[in-house]
C-alpha cells in the first residue's frame, strides 16, 4: 500500500469517528479536540489563530504547517517568527488558481491538499469535517475562539466551501477521499468515483 495520511478536522463528529490505532501519518487543524499521539504537524491558516497564539489565549504544540495567512503574519510581526520558528515546519502557500481567495480556501482544504498534492497520498482518511454532511460549521476552535455560527452565515460559508471539494478531488483521480461521518448524504453532489464514504452510527464509536 502507498502512503495513508489521516487528516483529523475539527468537527463535532471528529472524535467520534477517528480511531487512535489507525496507521499512517497524522496531521491536526488549528488545536484538535482530542490528543493525537503521533501527529506530524497542525495545519493552521487563519490571522485569529495567529493572535490568539499571539495573546497567550492560545497554546498549540508540535510543529506547525502554516498557510497564506499566518505567513503574513510572521512578516509583520518579526518577534512572534523568532519564538515560534522550532515550531514552523514549513509554509505551505499551494492554492487553486480556481479557488478565488485564501479566504475560501480554509485548513481543512489546505491540509487535504498538502496530502494529496505535496505528499502524493494514496489513501487520504478525512474526519471531522461535519460541514460537508450537514449545515453544521461548529468547530472545537469555537471554544477559545469567537466565530459567527449563525445559520446565514452558515450558509455563505458553506456554498463557498463544497464546491471547492468536489474540485479537489476530480483533479487528483489517483488519490482516494476515505469521509467518515454519520450519515452518507454528502452534500457535494456529484461524489468522484475516487471518494469514499464510511458510516460510523451516533453512539457507536470506530
């Protein structure tokens, strides 16, 4: 078997549907909702998470896999480079010419694509990523960071952020999309043939 990565979001159902004893590389988004032994870095691509870091409000371990964003971030603000370089692992700017902004491209589209088009991944194993099952956009950031959770803007993330998967897996047909979630009414009609999705029951965990 080629490479496994498992990329652990930050949605309600992450720790639900994740198991520990999977094997292959690990990769976080911003700070997980649970410990990950093993975890090779946490991708984060947002300035908030970067202030809050900034602030102390915010403590993320390990190494760090940073976007567009937080590489701003550090340009402006030389100290917070120097104390955090350990952590950097790398910056990873990589964004479809399709996709319109930075914006739009969030960490969970940043952290599949670093698997599928950097480390060519032969298996990439998603979970957590409830908003492409339900107009469900709570994350576990929610809890250390304000985020507007209201059901219109919901709704402009989500349609700004599902067709930007089906894209991302079309044009990578020799990598296959394992989703785990609890129900398999994806909302990003039409699936590739190279997605899968793996049901996991409420209450019944992997």
């Amino acid at each position: 078997m080629g490479k496994v990565v498992h990329i652990i979001g930050n949605g309600p159902s992450a720790g639900l549907t994740y198991n520990t004893s999977v094997k292959g590389l690990k990769y976080t988004c911003n700070l997980p909702p649970f410990s990950v032994p093993g975890a090779k870095a946490t991708f984060m691509v947002d300035f908030k998470m970067m202030k809050a870091i900034t602030d102390g409000s915010v403590t993320v371990p390990g190494e760090w896999i940073l976007g567009f964003r937080p590489k701003k971030w550090t340009e402006v603000n030389p100290r917070f480079y120097l104390k955090y370089a350990p952590q950097i692992k790398e910056f990873y700017l990589d964004k479809p010419t399709w996709v319109r902004s930075y914006t739009d491209f969030n960490c969970g589209h940043t952290s599949v694509h670093y698997a599928a088009h950097k480390l060519k991944a032969e298996e990439v194993h998603m979970y957590g990523f409830d908003s492409i099952f339900d107009l469900d956009l709570r994350s576990c950031t929610d809890f250390y960071l304000n985020s507007d959770r209201g059901t219109m803007n919901n709704t402009r993330l989500s349609g700004n952020w599902r067709p930007i998967w089906h894209r991302m897996w079309k044009e990578s047909p020799d990598t296959k999309f394992i989703l785990y979630h609890h129900h398999s009414n994806i909302k990003t009609p039409p699936v590739s043939k190279n997605v899968e999705i793996v049901v996991v029951p409420k209450g019944k965990k992997r």
